[in-house]
C-alpha cells in the first residue's frame, strides 16, 4: 500500500518569501542583472530623477550658482496577483520519489513533497513573469504594463521601426537601433541592447559566415556556424543582453539602471499556501495558492530607443 501524502502548509510573509522570490526572480531579464530590482514594495515606491543643465563654468572668486537643476518622478507602483492551482497529487508522486531518492540529476532537490510542488508552480509563474515585463497589458488578467507598452506611451523614447529579422538583414537593423542610442549614454557600463530570440539567433548566424561561399567566408574565428557556443555577444560595442520576454523581432536599448522591476519579496502581503484535499473532500487533489505583487517602470524616457518590428 503507498504511503499517503498528507500536506497542509502555509506560508505568510517572511516565510513565503523564499517561494515568491524564486517565482519573481527567476525571469531571464532579472536573474541576469537586465534590470534593476526594487524589492518589498507594498504599493508605491517614488523613483526620484534630477539632471542638470550648465554645471561648469568660468572660475570667479565668489560663489554663483553654475547649474539649472531641475527634478522629476516617477512612480512604480506593484500590483497583487495570486495563482490559484488544483493539481492531483498521483501526477507528480513519481516524480517527487525519484527526486527525493537521489534518482534525479538535479542539483536542488526538493525535500518534501510541498517544496516540489510550490517549486513546480515557481518555475510556471517566472516563466509567466519574464514575458510580461516586457509585453504585459495591464488590462489583461494576470499582467501589469510592461516596457514595451510603457515605452510606446512614452513620447520621450526613442521609436525606430524596423522589419522581420533574417540573417541578412540583422546586422542592419542592429544597426538602426545602436545608431538612435543618444551619445551621452554610448560607452555606459551600464548600456545594454536588449533583443529577442530570433533576433540573437540571426544574429549569431549571419556571423557564422557562409554568405558569399564557403570557401571564401567561414564566420567568426573561420569556423562557420559552429563558432557559437552561448558567450557574450556584443555589436558595435554594445553588450547584447537575450531578453526571452521580448516578442519576437523586437529590440530595446537603455541602460539596466534606468529600467525598474518592484517586488513584494518578504512583504506581509505574500502567501503560499500548499493544502491537501484528501481529508477534506477524499480526492487525491492539492491546491498551491502564491500571493506576491510586481510591477515595472522605466526612469528617463528619452534614455531608452525602442525598436517595433512592421
């Protein structure tokens, strides 16, 4: 006879943050430092941005004021989400058995069958969150606005239209959003060229070579489509940065710094909650229940190029 699996297990807080912050955290853009993470935001946090216009000027022997600074704000504000899931316990046992066994190649793993399962829905949920910080409509279920719909209603970005990538013509088009980048922020350590996919991915091909005859022109290093094997990719100078929220053919350039991710992480407001079934209605189902909140923002507009393909 198997063993049954009993769990009921809540956890508020502090105690719900390690799950919320693995559901958060594990999107591609934030894992990989593409932008900067404001954590434990209840509601609203004021980014506060000053530039200043005159700042040298001629020496004098009095003090005058040399520069006109002027202040804006901006304001992230976070929104609450939950994940309300139902699963049958039987589907993942096995699974769970392996793993906790040591039959399982992972290096993590799970020690109770619950940390499987809010582990399970994590992974769903970062998945979920990578896509909608670039491309979430707040008007959608589920979402906030992300960058993209932020930087499209932002008139002080800068637009460059573009096309369908293909290998033959990236380079072009990689081309069109480094050269909309403005100068002041050209050589920031900080600056990334945040692409999709497919872009990367034609990218990394029409650098393989081969265009004109394989005799003639062997790509990088002269090995042809083989002489890509995940490293760092730059064009122009720029750091390309794979954001895998990003629809495809779509690029984004602007400094890490100046795009804002805000989490709940440890905050009172989250939960995760794993509760059986089984002595409530006899069925081998459990619920996974995550509460959290995120949003995002971009600092300086005018600091970002966005690039939207026709």
């Amino acid at each position: 006879m198997a063993t049954s699996v009993s769990i009921t297990s809540t956890y508020a807080g502090e105690a719900a943050g390690g799950y919320i912050s693995a559901a958060q955290l594990a999107s591609n853009t934030i894992l990989n430092g593409g932008i900067t993470v404001k954590p434990n935001i209840k509601f609203k946090e004021v980014l506060r941005l000053f530039s200043t216009d005159g700042l040298v000027a001629n020496s004098t022997c009095d003090f005058t004021d040399t520069a006109t600074i002027t202040t804006t704000e901006k304001i992230l504000q976070v929104e609450n989400f939950q994940v309300n899931l139902e699963l049958c316990k039987t589907s993942f046992r096995s699974d769970w058995d392996a793993m906790s066994m040591g039959a399982s190649a992972n290096d993590n793993i799970p020690s109770t069958f619950q940390d499987y399962l809010l582990g399970y829905v994590a992974a769903k949920v970062a998945a979920k969150n990578e896509a909608t910080i670039w491309h979430g409509a707040n008007a959608t279920a589920g979402e906030f606005d992300g960058l993209v719909v932020l930087a499209t209603a932002d008139a002080t970005v800068v637009d460059v239209v573009g096309a369908t990538s293909t290998a033959s013509n990236v380079v072009a088009e990689l081309g069109k959003v480094v050269d909309a980048i403005p100068a002041s922020l050209f050589g920031d350590p900080e600056l990334k060229l945040y692409v999709s996919q497919n872009v990367a991915r034609n990218y990394v091909r029409s650098l393989g070579g081969f265009s004109v005859a394989a005799t003639s022109n062997a790509g990088t290093d002269g090995k042809g489509t083989q002489w890509y094997n995940g490293g760092a990719l730059s064009f122009d100078g720029v750091p390309i940065f794979i954001a895998n929220g990003l629809e495809a053919n779509y690029m984004f350039a602007a400094k890490s710094d100046n795009l804002f991710y805000g989490a709940s992480m440890l905050s009172d407001e989250n939960e995760a909650t794993v509760l059986d079934m089984a002595d409530k209605d006899g069925s081998q189902n459990v619920r996974v229940i995550l509460r959290y909140a995120a949003g995002v923002q971009i600092g300086i507009g005018a600091e970002c190029v966005l690039y939207t393909p026709v």
